[in-house]
C-alpha cells in the first residue's frame, strides 16, 4: 500500500474496500511506508481513513493479518502480538477452502537469494523510485482529463531486461522455499509485479500493489483464487451503473 508516500493510490484503495468483505484479511507488507515518513512527512486523511476502514473491518468480526515487509520493518519487533484487532505475524499459512496451503510472506527476505550486483539493484532502486514520482504528476494530469490509471514504472519494469531477470529469479526462488516446506503455493509481494501462475508445480501468486497496479490478490468460495486490478474494476462497473440508466434501445450492442 505504501502509506504515507503520494504515490500511495488511498482513493482507489478505499474504493476496494467499501465494495469487498472477507473473513480473513491479509496485509502482506509495505502497509505504511516507514522509510519515506522518516525522509518526509505525508499523511492526508484519505490515509488515515484507509487505517480506519480497515480497523472497522476487524471490529465488525474479520480475521486481520499484518505481515511486515522491509518498508515497515519497524514492526517486526511485534510479530506474534495483536493490536486492535490485527495480528502482526512474520508469515502465515493459509489453508484454502479446496484444502490447499499457501505460504503468505512479504518476499523481501529473497532478496538475498537474487544474486544481482549491488550496484545494479542499487541503480535500479533509484530509477524505480524517480518513475514512482513522475507516476504522481501523470496520475494527477489523468485524473484530471478522465483518463484511466496508468503506471510509468510498471512500463518500465516491463521494457527492462534486467527487470525481468530480477522478477523471474525472485519467483523461482520464492517457489523453492515453499516447495521445500511441503506447501502448495504461495502468496507474497514486494517486488511490485502482480502474477498468478504454476511454477514447478507451485501456485505462485503475487498481489502487486496499491501504488502502480492497484491490485490483491481474492479466494472465492470454492478456493479458487484470482488477481483483482481494482482500477479496471471501478471503471467497468461505472459502465455498468451509466448505461443501466440509459433507455435500452441507447445501449450500444455488440461493444
């Protein structure tokens, strides 16, 4: 989620969660941006009322599990202790309702087993967060002229060789870990790239982020599981709710 940082997309976040429930909520890390805050102070109210929406989640009887990553590591002093409602724990495993185990973790332990040159990852690490600011300025021109979301960074990953390198060992050596503990997949984030996948015979899910893809990754009833990209969601249904109010013999077919 990164809150606290502007490109945190709060509006599309708080959207996703007035218009979905669940019995068990996972918050796989980076929830509130501990390094940005330490540089600089931002905390507008759409934030505040992520935090509390969520609180209210957990009130009203939802199963809420925080998973530090490396941008709240603060947190990881308190794994295993309950506040509010939410559980702070370092991973979990999560038992589908088709009987599968996933392994929930951040990911950025994994970063270490990339083997990539410090310098390049550094490198990276600097373009990655000047695309993130120029995604601000492009968000606010989009918005402004009625365009849908559109993420510099999340183009740039994908143009980039090297960033495609760096993601597929990432997920192979997340793959490895889970195989090893006997599980059937794995959900995780950190790396900003949403998947859904089989990897050597391993559910491989990543549930991006609420920054360049707005995104999560939902089970459904029968224990399947799915990539939400909410952004897309919200414009689909706001289709829907304009056409529905429209005379039928107005609504374009065949579209």
């Amino acid at each position: 989620m990164h809150l606290g940082t502007r490109a945190c997309r709060a509006d599309l976040l708080l959207d996703f969660l007035r218009h979905n429930d669940a019995d068990t909520i996972y918050l796989v890390g980076d929830i509130v941006d501990g390094w940005q805050l330490a540089k600089s102070w931002y905390w507008p109210q759409s934030h505040n009322d992520v935090i509390q929406k969520l609180l209210r989640k957990a009130r009203k009887g939802a199963s809420l599990f925080y998973i530090p990553g490396n941008h709240d590591a603060g947190l990881r002093p308190f794994t295993d202790h309950r506040f509010g409602g939410i559980n702070v724990v370092d991973e979990h495993v999560h038992q589908t309702a088709d009987g599968k185990k996933l392994w929930v973790v951040h990911g950025d332990a994994f970063d270490m087993a990339v083997r990539f040159s410090p310098a390049l990852v550094w490198l990276g690490d600097r373009l990655y967060e000047t695309a993130t600011a120029l995604n601000v300025l492009a968000t606010g021109l989009r918005n402004r002229f009625g365009l849908p979301h559109w993420s510099l960074a999340a183009q740039v990953k994908r143009s980039s060789r090297r960033a495609a390198a760096y993601i597929e060992a990432f997920e192979r050596a997340v793959v490895a870990e889970t195989r090893r503990r006997g599980l059937d997949g794995v959900v995780c984030g950190h790396i900003h790239t949403v998947a859904q996948k089989i990897i050597d015979g391993v559910t491989y899910a990543n549930d991006g982020d609420w920054v360049e893809n707005c995104s999560a990754v939902v089970e459904d009833q029968a224990g399947q599981l799915s990539v939400l990209r909410w952004s897309s969601f919200r414009r689909h249904r706001a289709t829907q709710a304009a056409e529905a109010a429209l005379p039928k013999s107005l609504i374009p077919t065949g579209a």
